[in-house]
C-alpha cells in the first residue's frame, strides 16, 4: 500500500487561520508533518486550529505576520526558525479577500495594489525568507494556492486574475532556478471551492457546477489532498506545475 508520510517534516502555512488553510494544515497534520500557522489578524481561529492540529500528536504554534510585507515575514522566519526550526514545506494560501469585484474602469487602484501584494509578493517574500534554508538542506517543497480565474478572466475579475497571473509567473521562474537544490515549486489553482462557510449558509450553485464537466463544484478536502500529494516524495520529480483542481472547468493546453 502506498502512503503519504511527512513525519519530521515541518510545514509553514500561511492564511492557515482561513477555510482552506485550516483543511490543508489538518490535512498535512495527518500525514505527520508538522505545522506552523501563519495568520495576520484572526489570532483566535490560529490558537484554535493550533489546540485541533496538537491533539493528533504532532508539533504545531501560531505566528503572525502581514505577508506583504518582507521585514515582517523575515520576523516571522526568525520566530518559527526558533521555536520550532526551519521549514521543509511552505505552503501559500493566504489572500486579501476584496469586494466588490468591478470592471477595470470602475476596479480601484488600491484594489490592484492589495492583491499584487497578497499575490506576488506573499510568494516572493516567503521564498526569499524560507527558500535558503531549503537550498542548505537540498530538498523542499513550495507550493502557491492560485485560481482557476488566472485561465478564465472574467469580466470583473481583472485585479484578482492580474495578481494571480503574476504570481504564476514568478513561481515559474522560481522552480527553474531552484530546482537544481532539489526542491520542487508548484501551484494548485482551486475553482470555486465548497468550505466550511458554504456548508452553514449553502446558495444556488447549479448554474456554476452545470458548466464543470465533472458537474459539481470541488470540496476544500480535495484542495488539501492535491498540496498533500505535491508536498510528498510521490511529487519528486514535479515542478513548475499548475495544477487546476475545479474538476476540469479550466484545462491548460498543450
């Protein structure tokens, strides 16, 4: 039987207090990695998800920083470095969630400047604070959450698809001048995701789930489960991937 095991791996999370993230440090958790969580402002939902993630045996503490921000994410890096070591694992999930979504006459500028924050430089602060430790170590996994939006660009879905498609770029790049280390950079782009929030409060989504081939919306378990995979030995000789999780409603070609 083939299993996923990360036991002695150390993981760092960031947006690991939000849906998705608190799925995927669950996730990596049961696979016996241990976690760090990032979060910025949500320091109650972080300390919760650190007691949860505990109680399955591994190692896991909370650590804040703005991700936009190099010197904080430095910090940050300094703080897990300390209390915890350095990172094997690092996965980027966290967003600055904006509304509403406009068209690019009506988008404020304030609007492309948060994402391309949250989006481009999240990655690149996070690889130039973790990514050396991982170069001394000669094995790591880097993995950017993206979107299905970067391949649709919708109308109205400019500054989100912007960032995101800058973000594709740099980690591009990033995976061919680190691969050489033995570490691997990848993305997994979610579609529009059921999680926790839609399980309480559920709304019509048949008009989206009938356009998808598989004909139904993805599950933040099946997000978690592909960055399980990319973060596993099972995923050594991948890298440079994006790969869309939203049950075929984008498809890259060839």
């Amino acid at each position: 039987m083939i299993t996923i095991d990360l036991t002695g791996k150390l993981a760092v999370i960031t947006g690991a207090s939000g849906q998705l993230g608190r799925v995927m440090a669950a996730t990596l958790a049961k696979a016996g990695a241990d976690i760090a969580v990032h979060y910025h402002k949500n320091r109650e939902q972080a300390e919760k998800l650190v007691c949860e993630l505990r109680k399955t045996g591994i190692k896991a503490e909370s650590f804040t920083a703005d991700i936009g921000d190099l010197s904080e994410v430095l910090t940050m890096r300094d703080a897990i470095f300390s209390r915890m070591g350095r990172p094997d694992i690092v996965v980027d999930a966290a967003v600055i969630q904006y509304q509403p979504w406009k068209p690019v006459l009506e988008q404020s500028i304030e609007d492309y400047e948060g994402q391309f924050r949250s989006c481009v430089l999240h990655n690149v602060n996070m690889a130039k604070a973790f990514l050396p430790a991982m170069k001394e170590k000669g094995w790591g996994r880097f993995i950017g959450i993206n979107t299905e939006c970067a391949m649709q660009c919708y109308p109205t879905q400019s500054a989100y698809a912007a960032a995101k498609r800058g973000m594709d770029g740099v980690l591009r790049v990033l995976a061919k001048e680190v691969g050489g280390f033995g570490i691997t950079v990848n993305q997994v782009a979610p579609g529009w995701t059921i999680s926790e929030r839609w399980r309480k409060d559920p709304g019509d989504d048949r008009a989206y789930a009938s356009k998808v081939p598989l004909k139904r919306r993805g599950t933040d378990q099946e997000i978690a489960n592909a960055v399980l995979f990319l973060a596993s030995d099972l995923a050594d000789y991948i890298t440079g991937v994006y790969l869309p999780v939203c049950g075929g409603n984008v498809m890259p070609c060839i």
